[in-house]
C-alpha cells in the first residue's frame, strides 16, 4: 500500500493506494470518528462492491443510498434523496459519508457531507480510474444546474481517499483509458519525468499491471495534491488542471455529453493546446507531437469530432468564457511539464487550431 | 455609525450600525470587489427598500430575486430560484449576493453564495431586528428540509453586515419584540452589564429611540462575535447561543410553527431555562425572576402555550436530542452573564419545570 498525504493545514488527508484495499476493515474504521456510516453508491457498482463495504462495518450504523448512474442525475434533486435518508435514519452531526464510485457518486457524497447540518465527514472510495487520478482528490463537490456544469457546490475536503486498484478490473477499457488522459495531463502540465515514464510504460498500465497502476495513480495524485495544496480554491495556479478542458467542454456541450466520455474530449482538447502552444511558439514542434503520439498510442482521440468546425468551437468556448469572468483563458505549454494560464494569445492563432483538425501538431 | 469587527482571520468582516446605512452607496460599494450584484430580497421587504438600494448600485450590473414571504419557503426548490437567475443573467464568480430581508432572505442568500459556483461573495443587509441582532452575524446559513429546520446548509461568512435601524420603523411591533427576546439573551448568556442595562432601558428601545437602537444592535453583535469568534463551527461554546431554543424549538414544533415567532417561543424558553436553573441550585431565585421579568415587561410571553402538557414538551426535545446527538443537552445559567452547556442535570427537575407553566420561577 502506497500512501499520499494532501497538505492543507487543518484539513490534511491520506490518500490510500493499493491491490484490495476495499477489504481492509480497519483501514476505513480508522477514519470513521463516529458510529453512523451512510455509503452512497449507484445501480452499476452496488452490485459489485457494496456488500463487500457493508461488511467492513460491522458495529456501525450502516444506511445506503443507491443512486441511478450517470452525470444526468447529478443535480439537486437526486442530491435530496442523500438527505431524505440521513434525516429517515436520523444521522447526526458525527455521522461519516462514504462516497462508493465515480465521479458522480463522489461529488454529489462530498457536498451532501459539506451541506448536512452544514457539514459531516466523508470518505472518498473511488473505483474508476478517473475518480481515482482526479475528481476524488482536492475537495471539488457539487451538482449540475440545468445550465450550467458543477453549478451548485462547496469546496470540501475527505477524511480520506481510499483507492482500491482491483475495481479497475470491472471498469470498461472505454473508460479505464478515458481515465489514463488525465494521467497523461500530470505528466503535460508539470511532471516531465512522469510523462517520460508514461511514453515507455503507458501499455502496462492499460494491461491493468498491480504495479504500473499503483504507480501511476500514486503520481498522478501527488501532482493534483501538490496543486491543490498551492491553491485549494483555485484563484490561481490550480486552473492549470483545466488543461485540455476548455475545448473538451466544448466538445462535450456541442455533443450534449451523449456521444465522448469526458477524458476523451480532453484528450482532444490537450492535443489542440499543445497545438495551439506550438503556433505560438512556446512549444516545439517535437514535443507537440510526442504529445499527440501517447495520447493516440493510448487509444483516444487525437482529431476533434468532424462535424464540429472552428465555428461551432468559438461560440462554445465563449460561452464558457462568459460563465468564467469576461475573458477567455486558456492553459497552454511552455514544455512538456510546464503549464500556465494565459488569456492573452493570438485569436488568429486560435482560429487555425480550431480548424486544423487532422492536422493538428503538424 | 458604529462598526463592530467579526475577528475571523482571513474570513473577518465589519458589521456597520447605523441609521439610514442603506442610502449610504459609498458605504456598499467598498464591500463588493466585482461588477455583478444579485439582490435576494422578498415580497413584503421588496416594495420598502429594494429600489432605494438598486438606486445606490448605478454602474453594476443588478439583478433581482424576489421571494415569497415565510418561513414555509426556506427550501431547496425555491433557494433553486436564485440559482436560476444567477446563471440567466451570467453571474460569475466575482458576482455579490445581497441579502436584503429578515432572517429567512438572509439564511438562503448565504447559502446561495457560499454554493454558486463553490463560493461567491455575499453581504448581509438585515431588515429585523431578529436578522440584526443575531442571523446575519456568524456565518450560519442554509435551509430546511421537510424532516427537520436548517438540516442542509454552510458556515459562511459575509463580506460586511449592513444594519440600517431605520428599517425597523416599518417592522409590525410583535416582530420587534421577538427580535428583542434575542437581545435579552445576550445579556443573560454573557453580558451582566448589559442586562443591567436593559432592565433600565428596554422602554427606549421599544421605542424605537435611535441612539438606544444602535446601542443594543452594537452590543448584541459584540457579544455574539466575540462568541462566533471563538467557536466558529459550533463544536463548543458557540452552543451558548442556544440559551432558550431547546424549549423554543419544542414549542414551535408542537405548534407547527403557526403560533408564536420564534423570538416569542425562544422567550419562554429562557424563562424555563432560568427555572431549570434555578431548580438545580445554580442560580439564585432573585435572579431567575429577574430574568421572567424583564422578558415579561418587554411584552414577551413567559408562560409555555396552555394547551402542552410536560409529556408532550419531553417528547418533542427528545426528537430534538436524537437528531442532534443521543445525549439531550441543554444551555443552563450558573448567574445572570454566565450561562454553559450541559447534559448533566437531574431529570426530575426538568419534569418539574416542564410542569410548572405560571409558577416558574418562583
């Protein structure tokens, strides 16, 4: 077992990597102050992993709420039914949450734990690998609103990230390598050496090998934990975690999130970065391809969806920069390891990675 | 004017005393940082002072949300309005939520901003007395839900509170009154001094004399920020604040909040307190019926509703007991200015006071 700490003074937690670890009863109890445990979960890995959980907590008070799986039940309403049962079951102020899933399950856990009885404990048990290289590390919780993505939320911070590897093996190969973009982004925007390691070893990762997985979960979450202890709520250098974000979302939101996976739109929009890097002349050319090559060596999308057009990119992209502040802000590439964040670019420069397509860090 | 600092570290925030503060434009503009202002205000406080103070924000963009009146409404669908107009009207994060109403607008503003996209900027612009002397300092913010008051929401502190006492000359007589059973409470849980004081001179400020106004507010925010200062988040003696609410809260159950406000409820409750008290040895009889009788000479109610028996009061604060955390602890009084938490007190004495309806503290 591998362990990483997030420093942030008080609110300082450890992160747990390891093969089985869902099992290991006294890893969870150690940070469970109280004698109520609420485990969301939802309908697809209820059946895989709940049981083996609830029966690691024998002596607690143990209530479960299965939610229906997807980013489209993300939002206030579902959020209620996590209530619904705290308050049925009369869970108090010392009650511990423990969030069993994606990215949905844990967001949505983490800011029922930051808003019950204006906050709880919770514990983050994420079983995909995007959940476990990201979005369960860092306090970032919330909910959708009907316009607008993670709209509704807190920062809040776990008790504890515990990180099972086995649950990998159940998770779809579409999604474990959606999972690896973001992996791929660590190495991108400030960890040149991870990004060498992951150009030699990227397919044993994908092989699901115990040690490889370990490996490149453990790094990717001492990246984002170093981030995050720098900027907790993301006034400054936290937003070079949005690396690739700004056209994936675009991306996402012209396909209404219903035909790419969130990592595989980013794994696009980091190419048209390194891109657009290039033709501003911060990035090599040699290094803008090696970032397109892992990244199609991994098995995801290098080349936008063909029928979207600069166009379509602009308009959906200033929308984003309307929600954000006025200005459009992009995270590009000096190196391979060193990413900033940056509003003052050529749009003309832009316009040509919007367009390029095939071309991309050509 | 007068200023009273909340001493919170980097959350610290001025609350400014004053009479006619909402004309003052200077005075709000030095608390917002961006050019975005959403207004959270309600149908009865709207047609009083909402244009008086969009006139003092020229040069903002100014938005608008108004409310139904009632405690009724204090609930995630309708906090969902507000969360509606931000994102119609593009409110980013360096947008300022406005509380402009009683305790209810203030409750569900501050839950509002510290959720909107994980936390924006908020100033409190309390239009009760209640609000002034005590929700709007403190950072308690949050809603209800149908199993329980205030069950979801943040600690959450404003930029600045902003009490304009000129807005209470439009406030109905029984709803300054209630505010001012909170009043009292300062001096009964902390402030020998200022009870001293208000045995003197509660006639003015029922009065609505100016100078008596501003004196009461100032020393009901000094006495509650010293408290909020010490024990933000509730885990000790910010419990002190709850001097009268357990009993309250029985009382406003039973009714199903249709009868008594919560200021008349939380009256009683001190009188039962003081009984409570008394009973137990800790504080003398000449005081607890001081205690009755400045409650009582303020117009305030000092005997529990005729209808609820003492069976009836054991059971509702034992539901209270349940949800909080298993032990029923009450705030008692050792004198006048000194009141602790305890959930060490002999039960048939509280029998007794739950029994003693127009005898107590006698």
């Amino acid at each position: 077992m591998r362990v990483q700490n997030v420093d942030l003074g008080e609110r300082s937690y450890p992160i747990y990597i390891g093969d089985g670890l869902l099992a290991q009863s006294d890893l969870l109890k150690s940070h469970i102050a109280g004698k109520q445990v609420l485990i969301v979960t939802n309908e697809t890995v209820a059946p895989l992993y709940l049981d083996q959980v609830v029966s690691t907590l024998s002596g607690f008070q143990v209530t479960t709420v299965i939610l229906p799986d997807g980013e489209k039940y993300k939002n206030l309403e579902v959020l209620n039914r996590i209530f619904d049962q705290l308050l049925t079951k009369k869970h108090n102020r010392s009650t511990t949450l423990l969030a069993l899933g994606g990215g949905v399950v844990g967001d949505m856990t983490g800011f029922a734990a930051a808003s019950y009885q204006r906050g709880v404990n919770f514990i983050q048990l994420p079983t995909t690998l995007l959940a476990q290289v990201d979005s369960s590390v860092g306090g970032k919780t919330g909910v959708n609103h009907s316009q607008g993505k993670n709209m509704i939320g807190a920062f809040y911070q776990p008790e504890a990230v515990i990180i099972d590897t086995s649950t990998l093996a159940s998770l779809p190969e579409r999604e474990l390598k959606a999972g690896f973009a973001e992996v791929i982004k660590y190495g991108l925007i400030c960890d040149e050496n991870f990004f060498a390691w992951l150009q030699l070893n990227y397919q044993s990762v994908l092989n699901l090998d115990s040690d490889a997985l370990i490996y490149v979960i453990e790094q990717s979450c001492r990246n984002k934990a170093e981030v995050v202890a720098q900027d907790e709520r993301e006034s400054g250098l936290r937003a070079i975690l949005n690396f690739g974000h700004t056209f994936g979302h675009a991306i996402e939101t012209f396909q209404e999130y219903r035909d790419w996976l969130h990592g595989e739109a980013v794994a696009v929009g980091m190419v048209m970065a390194a891109d657009l890097s290039y033709r501003l002349g911060l990035l090599s050319l040699d290094q803008a391809q090696q970032t397109k090559a892992l990244i199609a060596a991994a098995g995801l999308p290098v080349i936008p969806p063909t029928n979207m057009d600069a166009q379509q990119f602009a308009e959906l992209m200033s929308v984003d920069k309307k929600v954000l502040d006025g200005h459009l802000r992009l995270v590009l590439l000096h190196a391979i390891g060193r990413a900033f964040v940056t509003s003052d670019f050529s749009a003309d420069k832009l316009k040509l990675t919007l367009s390029s397509g095939f071309h991309l860090c050509q």
